[in-house]
C-alpha cells in the first residue's frame, strides 16, 4: 500500500515532458557562484576588509604617516 503510493505520487513527475525549466537552470547557475563566494567573503571577510582598506588609504595617500 505504501509503495503504492509513492508510485502514484512519482509517477507525474515522470510525465512531464516539458523539458527543462530555464529559471531553474539560471538559479542553478547563480547559486553555483555565489555560494562559494558568499562561503569565502565569510571566512576571509576581516582580511579582505583590512586590506582594501589599506589600499584605500594608499590611494588616497591618508595612512602613510600615521
């Protein structure tokens, strides 16, 4: 009886012949480049603030006599 209803709950997924969807292959996408990006400015984010703001303050020539 179970079984049986997982089949009935399966099988209209398996009729649908629409192909893919594209706005999910596009999110599929994103999320392949984002999330490891978001996972590295979380582990690195201090270090990448305190060198952009060193490079900041270089450009802007502020820091160097400090």
């Amino acid at each position: 009886m179970f079984i049986q209803t997982i089949r009935d709950a399966i099988n209209p997924l398996h009729r649908d012949e629409r192909g893919d969807n594209e706005n999910l292959g596009r999110l599929l996408l994103l999320a392949l480049v984002l999330i490891p990006l978001i996972i590295l400015i979380t582990v690195f984010g201090g270090e990448i603030y305190e060198e952009a703001q060193s490079q900041w303050d270089e450009v802007m020539g502020t820091g160097l006599g400090d």
